[in-house]
C-alpha cells in the first residue's frame, strides 16, 4: 500500500487533525469522519488488560513478578545502576506508572558533532555502586567535567504499551506523510532503528527520543542501562564512569548475568498487557478538547490510533487514545541536547497525553510544575500551539487544562 494513499481505517487515525484546520489551513473543507469502533474495555492502572485470555493474563502475572523483583549482586545487579527494582521507579497511579524521578545524561560537541563521551561512562549516568568487592570499591558515576552538556529525563509511565507496540510501522510512515502534505511546518519524522530482538530495522517509538522500536528491546535496554544486569540479546556490561578494566574485578557474576532472555521477555509481557488509562470525559472537558483541537495541539498528540490485525483478541484492531503521533518533532530549545539513536539534539517524541491526571511535573525534564508552563514551554515545532494558547482568554486556558486534567 502507497504510504501516500490513505486507507480508511488510517483516515481514522487523522480525524481530528483533518477535520480541525482553523489554524494553518483555513478554506480547507473538513474531511468525512469515518464511524470509530467503540473503546475496548479498561482496566485500572496498574491491572491487567480485562480482554486477555487465560494464557496472556499468566504471562502478564508472570512479568508483573519480575518487574517487583529486588535484585542484588548474585543476580547481576550493578556494578553500577540506579535502581534494584523496575517497580522502584514506576510507581505513580499504580504499579507501572512513571515517576518525578530523573535519570542524567551527558555529552559534549567535538567539531560539530555531539559526543556521547563514552570514555567517561556516556552518555547516562548510573548514580548508584554496589559498594566494596574485594579490592574494588564501585560507587555511582557523575557528570564528568568535560561535559558541555547535560540533560534530565523524566520516567516515563507503561500504561497500554501494548498498544503502541501492535502499531504496524507503515501507520507511522502515513503519519508523517500527511502531516508533511496537510502542515509541513509542523510535520513530525519517523525514526528507523535498528531493533536488536528482531535484527530488522524498525520504526521506533518508545522512549524520548523513539530510541527503540519493539517492547522486548526496550525492556532489554531498561534492564541493562537501569540495573546493569546483562542478557544474552543485551551482553555488553556498563563500564563504570568508562573503566571498563573494574570489569574483570574478582566476584563480579559471569556475564551475561542472566543465562537465556526470558525474564526480559517477562517484562516485554508484562508492559505489553498493562492496561492503558482510561480518560475521564464529561460536559465540562468537552470545550477544552475542541480548544485542544483548534489551537493545533492535535497535530502532533494524535488523540486516536489503531493497532494492525492480531492473533490476539487484546490487541486486534483496537481503537485506543494515546494522544501522540509518536514521530520525532523539532522542539528548538525544548530538545534536551543529546544525539541519541538517529534523533538529533533538538529532536524529541511527541510525549503521549493518556495518562496525564497522574503526572505531577511535565516535559521531559520535569521542569513545569504545572500545565500551562509545560504549553507555553513549547518551542520550535510546538512554538506556534504554545503562542495559540497564551493568545487564549483565561476562561478557554482554563477549559483546556481541565480537559488535560481529565487525561
């Protein structure tokens, strides 16, 4: 299928961006809003999908125990980290949640190219050692000196992952695509990564910077950068602060840590059946959603997407509500200055809205303690939104944040 060729079931993916021009494409007559299939069940945050089957719901049960799992040195942990639990970070709303908590990343420009400075231990920052084994002492690592460059990031909440994960990657192509034909100042790009369960290219989507396409990547990738515990699919252990000769010190676990990747498809299956949240609609959110629509905020926190044909029941064809479009975005001085899987410095993914009651400090740094600061916080491809909403009346400000507040 043509990526420039829009099939019905994508048109329902662009319904409120086609049929809400005001603000860029006056004169354009709104598109036909095809009929959308009813919401699937929810669950509460932090439970199990309601559709799953007998099957899925004991993989799910399976994976919650090894996201609660404490970990020590014997079973990999360190020997740098920043956490001994999945469930020490993801917490708020319910077990999966995300949290205020910041990891650090650094780096520096060298010639006009960023550098991750891997010699010191780059581009992340684990803050926590395993303490005193035999003559090594490992302790956390810091922002070397060197550094030009340093930037925080939020954790990010898990609700519906599944969802986002059973999108084929030709919908985020065709996203693009009409963002690029519709507003092209505004036009979002799709990250091509390389996914390294499947050993294929893919379009990613998880993470601030799309860095990693599949939720078996991503829990692999987590489990190695975030507690320094080694897979097979995931070998290569941290060196700390760069050191990679405290590697071979005496006592440290054989690597990898874990002997087959089964734990780390445990978490695959355990984010992927999470239930997603669930929007709290009503009378009164109604105005702020149109505003949402109106100001441009949905071209690029696309409130519906779709997921391709699946075996599963959960997973087939589901309508759902995340509010992105899950492309890399141009956000000027909101982009936290690192180069990170093929997404520049300036480059960040358009942070899904499901979910955003329980948040309590927005954007990627967690800068904004409120939602009109995160708005107007806005820059680069987002400028022009964020300059629609501090142009508002209060009383329409207000309608728009009670309309987040219901998220």
């Amino acid at each position: 299928m043509s990526r420039k060729l829009l099939t019905v079931s994508c048109c329902a993916l662009f319904v409120v961006c086609l049929t809400v021009q005001s603000h860029g494409q006056a004169g354009r007559p709104p598109a036909p809003q095809p009929p959308q299939p009813p919401p699937p069940p929810l669950g509460r945050l932090g439970t199990p999908l309601p559709t799953l089957n007998k099957a899925e719901l004991a993989r799910f049960n399976a994976g919650l125990s090894v996201f609660n799992e404490v970990h020590d040195v014997a079973a990999g942990l360190g020997p740098v980290f920043n956490d001994n639990a999945c469930a020490a970070c993801h917490t708020d709303g319910g077990i999966g949640g995300g949290s205020p908590r910041l990891v650090t990343r650094f780096g520096r420009v060298v010639d006009g190219q960023f550098d991750a400075m891997t010699e010191f231990g780059g581009s992340l920052i684990q803050v926590k050692g395993i303490g005193k084994l035999g003559t090594t002492t490992f302790v956390g690592e810091v922002v070397p000196k060197q550094a030009t460059i340093v930037a925080q990031r939020r954790t990010t909440p898990l609700f519906g992952l599944g969802f986002v994960d059973n999108i084929p990657d030709t919908i985020f192509h065709q996203i693009a695509d009409h963002q690029m034909l519709v507003n092209p100042t505004i036009a979002g790009r799709v990250n091509v990564v390389f996914d390294t369960v499947s050993g294929q290219q893919r379009v990613g989507r998880f993470g601030w910077k799309c860095q990693q396409a599949t939720l078996h990547s991503f829990a692999g990738d987590a489990y190695l950068n975030e507690m320094g515990i080694t897979t097979p699919l995931f070998p290569a252990e941290n060196c700390p602060q760069g050191n990679c000769a405290l590697l071979n010190t005496r006592g440290l676990p054989p690597e990898p840590n874990e002997p087959d990747n089964n734990d780390l498809f445990a978490l695959a299956d355990f984010m992927a059946f999470l239930a997603p949240p669930q929007a709290r609609p009503n009378q009164q959110t109604a105005a702020g959603a149109t505003i949402f629509a109106q100001i441009g905020c949905a071209d690029c926190h696309l409130p519906i997407l779709q997921t391709g044909p699946n075996t599963s029941a959960a997973f087939n064809q589901v309508v759902f509500t995340p509010y992105s479009d899950f492309l890399l975005h141009d956000m000027g001085t909101l982009g936290d200055g690192i180069v990170q899987s093929g997404a520049g410095a300036r480059e960040m993914r358009t942070a899904p809205l499901w979910g955003l009651s329980q948040v309590t400090r927005y954007l990627h740094d967690g800068r904004a303690t409120n939602l009109p600061d995160a708005i107007t916080a806005h820059d680069g491809q987002g400028r022009a939104a964020a300059k629609r909403f501090s142009g508002l009346a209060k009383p329409q400000r207000d309608q728009l944040v009670l309309f987040l507040n219901s998220l």
